[in-house]
C-alpha cells in the first residue's frame, strides 16, 4: 500500500478548487475572505508535512490520476523541490491577502467581493497544478485557468485605467499561451507524448538520432517564448507595469509574488524534466534565456528609476528582479537552476512585502501613491516604514537578508560560465541601480517633509485609516521573518532545492 503522503498534492488541489466554489455560492465578502485564508493555511501545513516527509526519504513519486496508466493518463509529480514552492507559494498567498485586506475592501465593490476571492481560490488550485503537473496539456489548462483569474484580480478594482491595464494583460497573456499551445501541438506531433517521462524519452531519442531537428527546435522555442511572454520576461514585460501598479494591494501582492513564478516554474519542470538543460544549451535556447535575462537585469531597473508612482515603481522593478531568475536558467547548469529557484523563494517573500507596505503607506497619506506624497509616511505607520526597508534593503542584496544570499549564489552558478564576465559584471550593476530608485524610497518614506505638507496631506486622511491595522501587522511581520529567515538560514533551504532539482 503507497504511503497517504502521496495523496497530499491532489488533497491541496481539491481542497483550492472546493473553496472557489464555495465561495461562489458565500457571496459574502468578509466570509469568502476568512475562508481563502484558511485555504491558504490548510494547504501550507499540508505541504509542509509533504516537504519532511519526502525530504527526509529523499525520493519523488508519481500520482496517476484516473483509470489509465502511462504514457496515456494524467499524473503528478511531487518532490521536495514541488513541496517547498507550494508551501511559500500558500504562506505568501495567504500573508498577501492578510496583509492587503484593508485596501481590498476599500477598493472592491462589496458585491463584487465574493467574487474575487473565487478568482484567488482558482488561482491557488492553478499554480498547485503549474507546479506539480507531469502531464503537458493538464499544465496548458491550467496556465488559461491562471491567466483568466489574475486578469479578473488586476480588474477586480473597477477603474478606467485598470480595465485597458486588464485588456493588454490578457492580449499579451493569450499571445503567450497561444504560443505555449502550437509547440506543444508541434512537440506532441513529433514525439507522440503528454506525460513528461514518455515524452523526455522521445525527445531525448529524436535529439540522439537528429530526426526532426527542426521542428523539435521551433517546438521548444515557441514553448519558452509563451512561458517567457507570461513570465514577464524581457522585452515582453510593457503589459506588467500598469496590471500591477494599478491594481489593488492583495492583487499586485499575488501577482508579482506568485502568479509570475507559476509559468516560470513550469518552464523549469520542462527545461530539467522534459528537454535537459544540455539539449537546451545545445540548440542555444540557453544563450538567448541568459542574455534577456541579463537585459531585463538592467533595462528593468532603468525604468523603475524613472518611476515617481511608488507600485509602478515596484512592478518595473519586478521585471529586473524576473531577469535574475532568467539569467539563472540561462546558465544552463544545475547551479544556475538552483540558484534560480532559491531567487524565485526571496522574491516571492520581498516583493509582496514591498506591494502590502506601500499600499499601508499610500493609505495613511491619504492613497496617494507619489513617493513626493508619501514622504515621512513611515512615522504615520513605523510597522509599514521598517517592512518596505527591509524588502527594499533585502531586493538590492545587504547581508543577512534573502536577497544577498540570492545574488550570491547566482554570482557563484556564473563562475561555471563562458560568460562570467559578463554575467558578474551584469549582477553588478543591477544592484548598483537598484540601490538608486530602493535607497530614494526608502529616504522619502523616513524623511520628514515641512510641516504645511504634512498638514495638507493629513486633511485627505480618514480617521479609520490610521488605525492600527493588526492584520497588516502580522502579514508584514511574518513576511521579514521568512526574508531573515532565507537570508540567514539558507543552507537547509538550499539543500531542499538541490535535493529537488536532483529528483526531477
């Protein structure tokens, strides 16, 4: 008889899935809300108990779903890699919505409130499946599932802004899921598979024998350019700064933090499991991975330098800190990959911090959202102030914070390189620019403006507004411990992913 444990991946996907439609029927926002928080719990013990359980075995497994077997049905994978990812993925999700609850229902019509939290339940239960899936239509299904429920998060806050912000959001989304789509046709028409074992198989066959040399190339360029628009990678990243600077706090929380890292760890799932990172280095798909990667590393940063909106700020910066994780894959090693994976962890800690601090400074400052308007915010709520230092003290890369310990390993995965040069010098900059838009902010928010400034911006401010939000308190607090956390006790973590990356 197979151990439970192995139940435990489909359980949390049942469980999400359940819950969007309970939440459905509810209608009642506050209720839907307490219960997308205790999805988000339940699922992160689950998976915590998934993650000892197959760490301390060392060892992955299969779940076959439904009566047929391999190569024709539908199946999980799980490993300690998969474990981890879905346990910080439902810490941050969870944290996000704790942490942006207040903005979310200022923001959201309360009839529209059950609704969106149908859409964050959905999108739970698809990046659970993006993460575990081993079957590569199941994993196309659910990136459209995705993608339909974060343009109804970026929508949920009904402006005109928001609406174009959602339609070029779903215009560039689509062009990347239509494109995953036709190579996966193309893939499957040539190898004959959909679960990724068989089909590896084949790939590795038609790559040995040089049968169908083209169009396995197109095939595995098309998927990583679809994967690669939806990840924001650069150049296709211009529908991200509107979708999540406009959107509201929980939403741009979730977005940055998770929603980005569902496709790319899928491509990771298929750049290890399915091609091979040497067949992806052969055909050069590595090369072009790094060198936007390290584009986007700078191009990212130079946009977010001349941002004065503080979440268009943050969503730029996104696209630097996506660059990171890109560069890392194009290295094409083991290393590059791990390294990756421990940046996607820190960034999906940071960047939610950042977006739930500087949606409680904008409403202690009467929701302004101009760094010139939120300066000295951080006396008005020190809890928001010290949160945003840290996230933004942790993205440009200061010791004992998550963000070092990132860009220290990805330093170390490039010293395998041809091009460490230039990725080292690349790494460089970037955190030499980051520092230019993050220590600007930071000052703004601690430096105290002339009194008639502040006297003005205080007359825009409800008094329900500067109360102490404990909610906000708490996600803020937990999210810099898990910062701390990945900033100090690392090496665990680290051996978690190479234990992960080994087993896939």
């Amino acid at each position: 008889m197979r151990p439970f444990y192995e139940n435990l991946p489909f359980i949390c996907i049942f469980i999400s899935i359940v819950c969007g439609v309970l939440s459905a029927v509810i209608r009642d926002g506050r209720k839907t809300y307490r219960l997308a928080l205790a999805m988000s719990a339940t699922i992160a013990v689950l998976s915590a108990v998934l993650l000892y359980c197959l760490y301390t075995e060392n060892i992955s497994f299969v779940y076959s779903m439904g009566r047929f077997a391999a190569p024709f049905g539908n199946a999980i994978k799980a490993g300690p890699l998969q474990a981890l990812l879905v346990t910080v993925f439902a810490i941050v999700m969870g944290l996000s919505l704790l942490g942006g609850g207040q903005s979310l229902f200022h923001d959201i019509l309360p009839e529209k409130q059950g609704l969106y939290f149908v859409m964050t339940d959905l999108l739970m239960a698809g990046l659970l499946v993006l993460v575990y899936t081993n079957d590569m239509f199941t994993g196309y299904v659910f990136i459209e599932i995705t993608t339909i429920a974060a343009c109804a998060m970026v929508m949920a806050k009904d402006t005109g802004p928001n609406l174009i912000a959602t339609i070029r959001y779903l215009f560039m989304s689509l062009l990347g899921s239509g494109l995953f789509l036709i190579g996966l046709t193309l893939l499957n028409s040539i190898a004959g598979y959909l679960l990724m074992e068989p089909l590896a198989n084949a790939v590795a066959i038609l790559a040995e024998l040089g049968q169908y040399h083209r169009p396995l190339i197109v095939s595995i360029g098309l998927m990583v350019v679809g994967l690669g628009i939806k990840g924001a990678m650069f150049p296709f990243h211009l529908w991200l700064p509107d979708a999540h600077g406009g959107a509201t706090t929980s939403s741009s929380a979730i977005l940055s933090g998770l929603v980005l890292k569902g496709y790319i760890v899928l491509l990771i799932t298929l750049m290890t499991r399915v091609f091979g990172l040497e067949l992806m280095r052969e055909v050069g798909v590595s090369n072009i991975l790094l060198t936007l990667g390290l584009l986007g590393m700078i191009f990212g940063s130079l946009a977010a330098m001349r941002e004065y909106h503080v979440k268009r700020m943050l969503a730029n910066s996104s696209v630097a800190q996506i660059g990171y994780i890109f560069m890392g894959l194009g290295l094409g090693t083991e290393a590059g990959v791990v390294a990756a994976c421990f940046h996607i962890l820190v960034h999906a800690a940071c960047k939610p911090l950042l977006f739930c601090c500087a949606g409680r400074l904008s409403t202690v400052s009467g929701h302004h959202r101009s760094l010139k308007n939120l300066r000295g915010s951080a006396y008005r709520d020190v809890a928001a102030g010290v949160g945003f230092t840290v996230g933004a003290l942790s993205m440009i890369g200061i010791p004992l914070l998550g963000g070092f310990v990132s860009k220290l390993y990805l330093s170390k995965a490039a010293l395998e390189s041809p091009f460490m040069a230039v990725v080292l010098l690349t790494i460089a900059a970037s955190t030499v620019l980051n520092a230019l838009y993050y220590v600007p902010a930071i000052l703004a928010i601690w430096v105290r403006p002339p009194w008639e400034e502040i006297q003005l911006i205080m007359l825009e401010v409800k008094p329900e507004d500067t109360r102490f939000d404990r909610s906000f308190f708490i996600a803020a607090a937990a999210f810099m411990g898990l910062i701390f956390l990945l900033g100090i006790v690392y090496h665990p973590i680290l051996n978690v992913i190479e234990a992960g990356v080994r087993l896939m």
